[in-house]
C-alpha cells in the first residue's frame, strides 16, 4: 500500500470518531449521562479528525454555544491544512507512485 492510502485510511477513521463522538456526547448529554471529556473531542480533532468533529457539530447541533469549540474546531483545521501545504512543498515524499 502506498503513502497516502495509509493516510487517507488514517484520516477517514479520525474522522469518523469525531463525528461519531459528537453524536454520542449530543446522545448522553439528553439522557443526563456520562459525558465524553471536552479533551477527548479535541484531542480526535487534533490528531487528523477535525472535518469530522466539525459536521458532527453540526449535523447534530452539538457544542455550537461553547466558544471554544466554535473557534478551536476551525483553527484546529486551518493549522492542519497549513501543515499539509507545507509538507507538500517541502518534502521529497512520493505519496502519489
């Protein structure tokens, strides 16, 4: 397998956590129960799965009011397309053989 079917498997998993982990969170958060750590929903987004988090956010209209998460989920992934931009520029990676 190639480079980037390793990393497009890697980001697709991320991101469906991260969509999933909203549901879930919205989910509990109705029931009164157990909630999903803040951390852990940013630490899914911050490890590849923010364009997830962010269509969980708002397919199921979850966190919307919590300022740090309607600032921090973009900024999350405007950081993680700024560092794909400049690995692509400058590494010597094949990733499309």
């Amino acid at each position: 397998m190639k480079v980037l079917q390793y990393i497009l498997i890697y980001l697709g998993i991320l991101n469906l956590t991260g969509f999933a982990l909203m549901g879930i969170d919205k989910l509990k958060a109705k029931m009164h129960s157990f909630r999903i750590p803040e951390a852990a929903l940013f630490l899914v987004a911050a490890f590849g799965g923010s364009i997830g988090s962010l269509l969980g956010m708002a397919v199921f209209r979850h966190k919307t009011k919590h300022l740090s998460f309607l600032i921090g989920m973009p900024v999350i992934l405007v950081i993680q397309i700024a560092l794909v931009i400049v690995l692509y520029f400058s590494m010597d990676i094949v990733l499309f053989e």
